[in-house]
C-alpha cells in the first residue's frame, strides 16, 4: 500500500471519529463555464469648447470562468449537541477557482465562523456576510453572481472598494462580508420573525497623545428584520462602515487639528412572492458616502459630501420543467453633492447604470445543472463617476480619460456564461 492511500486512509479515519461525537459534514461547489465580456467606452464632452471627438474603444475578452450560477467553494461545517436545547457550531468555508486551481483552501475568506445556539437564538463569532448584503443577494433571481448579478450590489462593492476599509482578506469588506464580527440571530421559532445584529471591531490600536484615538475606520454595525410564511418574505436591513476616522498628527506626534469622518450608510428592503408557476422578486436600496472633514485654515467652516447611489431592481423566475427561465432588470443612479460651496449654477455631476439579464438553469439531478446567462448594461454620463458607476458585466474595466472634462468614458457592457454547476 503507497503512502498517498495510507495517508488518505488516515484522514478517513479522523473524520469518521469526528461524526461519531458530533456532525461534521464537507460540502462545496464546482461551478465552470465558457464566458464572453466586452465593455465599450464612448466619447463625451463637459466643456463649452469644441473638442475633436474620439473614436470609441470596446475590450473584449472570452474566458474558461468559474462561479457563474453559484459561487465555487469548499467548506467544513459541524455542530455538537450541548444537551438543554443548546448546541455549539463551526462553519469554515473558503473560495475556489476550479477553472485554473490557482485558489485552494489558504484561507477561509468566504466564511469562518463559531456560534453558541440555543433558545436564546444564535450568538455567532468571526467572518460573515453583513446584513444588508443578504438582501442584495436573495431578492435577485441572479444573486449577485456571474453576468446576470445585481447591479446594485457590483456599484455597493464598487464604492467599498474605492472608499475603504477594506482588507487583506478583500478590498470589498464592510459591504459584502466583514471580519471580526459579532453577530446575533433570532431564534428561528418566532412565527416567520427572523433577523439579526452584527457588529464588526475595527481593532485600531490607540495613541495616548492623539485626540480621538483610536480611529474607527474599519467598524462596521447593522441589522436586518424580515417576515417569511408560506409565498412571502421580505426583509429591511441597514448597514454602517466607517471608511474614514482620522485625525492628522504633525512629525512630533501631535494632532494638526485636521479631521475627516467618512462613513458608507446602507439601507434596503427586499421581497419576494412565490406564485407557484412564478416568483417574483424586488429591491429597493439607498448607499450614501457621507464624509465631514475640518482644517484650522477653514475656522469654523466644515466640509460635507454626502453622495447618494439610489438603486432598485425587479426580477421574475419560471419553473419550466426541470429547468428555471430567470430575468432581472436593475438600476442605480448616482446623486453627487457638491457639498456648502457649490454655487447654485454648478453643473450636476450625476451618472446611472440600468441592467438587464436574462438566464435559464437545466437541473440535470439535484445537485448538477447547466446553465446560460446574458446581459448588458448601459451608463449615462459615466465620465462623472467612473471608477464607481463603471459596472461591467465581467472581465477587463472600461477605458476612462479626461477626468470629466472630455475623452472616453464608460457607455455599454455586454456578457454571457454557458456553464456547469455540481454541488456536493
């Protein structure tokens, strides 16, 4: 017998005693497809000058993708009975890309989790989703994965991106999973009742000279409420991420007096309503990235910006068969305050992103299904906000230039998945 079946034997061995004190169960998906992706960039004009106009520029890009219905992944999770209606769990899952390997299990960046249940509910440690992302997620017939995802979600991640905290584990933390966290959950017996609080340390070490310390950029706090019985549920939630808490120090280590407070406000409601022979699905979401900031050069005078991302989307799916006809449309439109010194004959400096998808899953066996997915986006006046109005449907970004004065800037994104799904 070759050392790999010993070894493989022995691990068998471990797992097999694990269940026999508690469950412990592997699960995952495999999820790899042929993907198309183009984004068109146009030329735009913010000036009273004639401007040569530029030839628009498309990149495109055809690839063996993963994660186009479900996201791949490999997890553990077990729970041991306590006795008293108390039970204690774990949940370790991390992400893979199966299309190349390039992405094993080195971390659990998905989620890793340990919680204590009981009739109390549910008291839960460690990376999670947050709050309002559930309702990205689950009120979308598409999620917020591959071609067809939720616009709403690509331009929220977007803005976390670009804003901060961010990471080493994801520069999209506080919006879509958050590290650290505390979190609490109904108990799930309240007559379709169910919702949760969690709240995320920043774990900023503290200065004894610095007026504020520690800063709190990285925190994170939010809830979410909702109803499920029968053909309805629906859920409010509501979301905060400090992107900025800072207080500028000279070269002695003293503070300047300079300050920036800068935090990312969520809040959204989603439903959903099962016909039968239809669902339908529905958002609607308000990101605002509000942010103050004073400087002794100012006196008394504070800056505020306090740009708002207004999104929505509606969706349907179909059982036909063994298969499900999927269709969702999405928009986010983008609100840019120019904050107390703007005169009132400033230009507006707003953008949108509308989204259409449509899809159909086969489901071979319960755990195997084929599936192919379409869409396109279309951008009003994305020169005014690129990095963050830019959703593409995948792949490459758009070519941007000008700096919102004249050049190219983010127009159309186009896709497409044919793929398999197995889950295990």
């Amino acid at each position: 017998m070759n050392r790999t079946i010993i070894a493989a034997a022995s691990m068998l061995s471990c797992v097999t005693a694990a269940t026999a004190q508690s469950s412990v169960t592997l699960f995952g998906v495999v999820d790899v497809g042929v993907s198309h992706y183009s984004a068109k960039s146009e030329f735009y004009n913010n000036t009273v000058a004639l401007v040569p106009p530029l030839p628009s520029v498309t990149r495109s890009q055809t690839v063996l993708s993963n994660s186009g219905q479900s996201n791949s992944r490999l997890g553990f999770r077990g729970t041991e009975d306590l006795g008293g209606g108390l039970a204690a769990s774990f949940w370790l899952e991390a992400g893979t890309t199966p299309d190349s390997g390039a992405t094993g299990v080195a971390s659990f960046n998905r989620r890793s989790t340990v919680s204590l249940s009981g009739p109390f509910g549910e008291i839960r440690l460690g990376r999670d989703f947050t709050p309002t992302f559930w309702n990205d997620s689950i009120f979308s017939p598409f999620s917020t994965i591959g071609v067809g995802a939720n616009v709403v979600s690509t331009v929220g991640t977007n803005l976390q991106t670009a804003r901060g905290p961010g990471s080493p584990v994801a520069a999209s933390d506080n919006y879509l999973r958050t590290s650290n966290s505390i979190g609490y959950f109904l108990p799930p017996n309240l007559g379709g009742v169910y919702g949760q609080l969690q709240y995320a340390l920043h774990e900023n070490v503290s200065q004894s000279n610095m007026a504020g310390s520690p800063s709190h950029r990285g925190r994170f706090f939010g809830g979410r409420l909702g109803y499920a019985a029968g053909p309805v549920d629906v859920a409010l939630a509501y979301g905060e991420s400090t992107a900025a808490d800072t207080t500028g120090m000279n070269a002695a280590g003293f503070p300047t007096g300079v300050n920036l407070d800068e935090k990312i406000k969520t809040i959204n409601l989603g439903a959903s309503y099962d016909l039968g022979f239809m669902k339908l699905f529905g958002e609607v979401s308000q990101v605002t990235d509000r942010a103050l900031s004073t400087a002794p050069a100012l006196g008394s005078l504070t800056l505020r910006d306090s740009d708002k991302y207004k999104g929505g989307l509606l969706g349907v799916t179909v059982p036909v068969g063994p298969g499900l006809i999927k269709a969702s449309y999405s928009r986010v439109k983008f609100d840019n305050d120019l904050g107390p010194l703007a005169t009132p004959f400033a230009p507006r400096r707003d953008a949108s992103a509308n989204k259409l998808a449509v899809g159909y899953d086969y489901n071979l066996s319960k755990r195997t299904a084929l599936y192919a997915t379409v869409a396109r986006i279309r951008i009003k006046d994305g020169q005014n906000n690129p990095a963050i109005m830019g959703a593409v449907t995948g792949g490459g970004a758009y070519l941007s230039t000008g700096t919102g004065t004249s050049g190219l800037a983010p127009r159309t994104s186009t896709g497409y998945d044919f793929g398999i799904r197995h889950a295990f």
